[in-house]
C-alpha cells in the first residue's frame, strides 16, 4: 500500500506541518514573555504567505488519490457521522482562511486585530483538522490505526515539523536578535526535545500494546518489522538526529551570521521531513483490515 | 424498492463445494473487469496430523464460504462515506450512488469483509447490490439462481432465521458485533467460531 498512497502520504504530512507551524507561531511567542518584538512579528505576519502555496498544492495533490474528482463537491454530505467529511471541510477551512490570511498580509487588508483574528481561526480549524484527519484512520476494522499510535504519530508531527518549520521561516526573514527572540528559540529547542521524547517512549509501547491486543495487530506488527524494519529504522536515526541537531542549534540561538547557524535549522528540518514521510508511508504500509482479505 | 425488510443471504456450508459458479454468474451478470469480485469464494483450512503411539491422527479440515455483501445492520461503509454514495435504503439493501462516488476507496478500508470493490476504469466503488432488479421482478440473485449444490439461498432475514437459524459467527469471517452482518451460514460440521485460530485462508491470492 505505500507506493500507492504516495498522494495521501505528501497531504497529510504537508497539511499536518502547516497546521503546525500557525499553532506554533502563536503559542510559542506567548511563553516567551517580555514585549513584542517587531522583528519576530514581522516575521510571524509571513507564515501564511510560505504555507499558503503549500496547503493549496497539497490540496490538489489530494484530488489525485481519487478516482473520480469531479465528484469531490458531494465530500462533505455525510457530515453528520463521516470523519473524512469533517477531514475535507476542516481541511477546506484551514486552507482558505491561510489563503485569505496572506492575502490580507500581502495586500495590508484590514486591521492588525482583524489579521490577528483570523489567525486564531486559522490556529483553530488546523487543530480540527488534525483531530479529523486522526479520527478518519480510527477504523475499528484496522487494529493498527485504530490504536494510540494514530494520534501520537499524527500530533507529534503536526507540532514537530510545525515548531521546525517555523524556526527556519524565522531563521530566513530576522535579521536581528532581541531578548524575545532568544527566548523563543530556546522554548522551541526544549519542545522539540520533548516531541522527540515524547514518540522515542510512546511508539514502543503503542506497539507492544498492538502486538498482544488481537491476531490482526499483530499482523501489522510483523509487516513493520519484517518488511518495513529497515524504513522504521531510518526513520528513527533521521528523527534522532534531525531534533537533536535543531533543538542544539536552536538552543545555541539561531541568528543571521553568514547564514552558517540558520543553515543548522534547515538542515535539521530537512531531516525530520525526511523521518516524517518516512514513518508515514510505514504507517499507510502496516495496514491490515479484520477478516477477509480484498 | 423491494417488498422486503431486509434481504439475507444464506449458505449451507456443508454444501458448499467451493466450485465458484456462484462468483462466475455474478461476474457474468454485471459484466465486471478482471480483479472486481462482488462475490468471492473463500476457503478455510486448518489441523494437523499427530503421532499416536504406531499410528497418526489427522484433525485436518477445510470449508467454503462464499460471500458477497451483507448488507449489515451497522455499515461501515455507510457510515464512513464521506459523499453518502454509499447508503442503505429502507428495504435494507446497501447500494453504491455512482453519481455521488469519488473513489476515495475509504469503505473499501473499512469493510471486514471486502464487500466494496473499486473499479478502476470507472474510477469509482462498485459492490453486490443483491441484484435488487431481478428481485424487483420477483426473480432471485444470479448467484443464488446458478449454485449447483443449492447452498446458497436467500430470504427475508427473519423468516430465514425461524426457517433455518444460522449463524455469522464463523471463521474466517471477522466479528459480527463490528457490522453486524446480515447473514445466515449453517455450520459445517468442523466450523470455527469467528476468534479461532487453529486454521488460515487457503487461498489468499484470491482475496
């Protein structure tokens, strides 16, 4: 299955870092305490216009795993009990109120409390968006999906890959450090430290707790370790080294001198990119359904 | 819409020869591609031989079952659907709206019990639809009019409960309480309850 899912692998996994990325943009700045920094909302006031083209590519990509796209408007008529309904419109949601957000950056429409406003909501809608996307793989006929590593997979890369993404948006656009600012990277360095340990402590056990639950789980438990050992294996080494590396650099504060320090940010969010589409696919390849075969 | 409140199939598994007529006439009657099975012919198998002082003991069995779709009580095709393409209709019958279907494949995900087939040509799912055309005119479904053993019938699900009793509650069928399916099996006399693990599906290659 995971060749196959390749459209459904690259949407979750861009959508989830986008979703990421505004959550962390709001709540990691609220920690830092001290003023405002203009540096850091300027370029806080640029996310939207990195991620914009992102969810809306991600979007189209998603109509690739369709067979008949042209049906897609009817996606949200089982809204009263389908979880991809709810996926598709919080989806659609999140998407359009980014677009509408840069928009509104790029055109300096309306207020800063306006823009602020829709920032909340765009925070708001990424959050259900991820929660729907979780609660689309909670099949009761998949053991594997319908488990805890659903959600700890799903949530440790939306805030991972969001906390790294943007530390390298801020990495490219400040051009000065403040006091604010540092503190800031420190805060991102001990979440992306405690993500790290947060999937090293709960994936083993998810999967132990898998492997006894039922014939099926176990089954998908094989296929991880038999066919996709060498996947989980690389996925692992990237994730480790990927937020260590960042959570030292950011630590270490991340500021513009010859780029050196800011490239260490890049680096480390290719990284965990990487681990994440790697742990992704592994997760569309475990997939073993409950009685009979296809 | 059937006179019917919920169509049932029903097979004797001591009957049931695995001979597939009833996957063919299916096949037949719906025109479908190669690799879109709306009904697919499963077999079972499972014991060993032991050795008993001078001699063995064979507990070796095998049976058929041959399944379509249910058209369960707890869909969860319906239920997952995000277009309600996929809908259960007051006669009971569950149906596939190919003008509402996407193709996400999602019920395919779902269903434990590979009801839902996606056809790749047409781009969108496809499933037994109990040949609700032919009832319609008082005939029976294709696969129920060509077995050969006359194992496979169907009925009114609580008539053929009083007429013959029945059971989904066999293996390798996955547990009824997920959907609970609209089936009736008459064991064989070596038929696993649905949990068992002392035999396999023989024939994986053929879903």
């Amino acid at each position: 299955m995971a060749s196959s899912e390749w459209t459904l692998v690259i949407f979750t996994i861009t959508t989830q870092m986008c979703a990421g990325t505004f959550i962390m943009a709001k709540v990691l700045p609220m920690f830092a305490g001290g003023g405002r920094d203009p540096e850091l909302t300027r370029a806080n006031d640029s996310v939207s216009l990195f991620m914009a083209p992102l969810l809306v590519v991600a979007m189209l990509i998603s109509l690739l795993h369709l067979g008949t796209p042209t049906n897609a408007i009817n996606t949200v008529r089982n809204i009263a009990v389908s979880p991809l309904s709810w996926e598709i419109l919080a989806g659609g949601l999140f998407t359009g109120l980014v677009c509408l957000l840069a928009l509104a950056q790029w055109q300096g429409i309306g207020s800063e409390s306006l823009r602020r406003g829709i920032g909340w909501l765009v925070v708001l809608s990424g959050v259900a968006m991820v929660v729907s996307m979780t609660l689309v793989y909670t099949l009761r006929t998949v053991p594997v999906w319908n488990s805890m590593l659903t959600p700890i997979q799903f949530s440790v890369a939306t805030l991972l890959l969001g906390t790294l993404a943007w530390s390298a948006i801020l990495a490219a656009l400040v051009k000065k450090q403040s006091m604010v600012l540092q503190r800031v990277w420190r805060i991102a360095a001990v979440v992306t430290l405690a993500l790290l340990g947060v999937k090293l402590v709960t994936l083993p056990i998810a999967i132990a707790g898998l492997a006894v639950d039922s014939e099926t789980g176990l089954a998908s438990v094989r296929t991880m370790s038999d066919q996709l050992g060498f996947s989980m294996l690389l996925k692992l080494v990237l994730a480790f080294a990927g937020a260590g590396f960042g959570a030292l650099v950011l630590y270490r504060n991340v500021f513009r001198e010859e780029g050196n320090t800011a490239t260490g940010i890049y680096i480390a969010f290719g990284l965990v990119l990487i681990a994440e589409v790697v742990g992704r696919s592994v997760f569309y390849a475990s997939y073993v359904r409950v009685g009979l075969l296809n | 819409m059937l006179k019917m409140k919920q169509p049932t199939f029903y097979l004797d598994l001591s009957l049931c020869t695995g001979c597939r007529t009833c996957m063919i006439a299916c096949k037949d009657r719906w025109d479908l591609k190669k690799g879109v099975n709306w009904r697919r012919v499963t077999e079972y198998a499972g014991g060993d031989w032991k050795k008993d002082g001078n001699t063995y003991l064979q507990s070796v069995f095998a049976y058929f079952l041959s399944i379509s779709c249910n058209h369960c009580e707890k869909p969860i095709c319906v239920e997952k659907c995000p277009t309600t393409a996929m809908h259960k209709r007051d006669d009971g019958v569950v149906l596939i709206d190919p003008d509402k279907c996407i193709g996400c494949r999602y019920c395919e995900w779902a269903c434990p019990y590979g009801a839902p087939q996606y056809d790749e040509e047409l781009g969108k799912m496809t499933k037994c639809n109990f040949c609700v055309d032919y009832l319609e005119k008082g005939g029976s479904p294709a696969c129920v009019a060509s077995c050969p053993n006359r194992a496979l019938h169907y009925g009114e699900l609580e008539d053929l409960k009083k007429r013959f009793g029945g059971t989904s509650d066999i293996a390798p069928l996955p547990d009824p309480v997920l959907t609970l399916p609209n089936l009736l099996l008459v064991p064989q006399k070596d038929a696993r309850p649905w949990d068992s693990d002392d035999g396999r599906i023989s024939n994986p290659e053929e879903g």
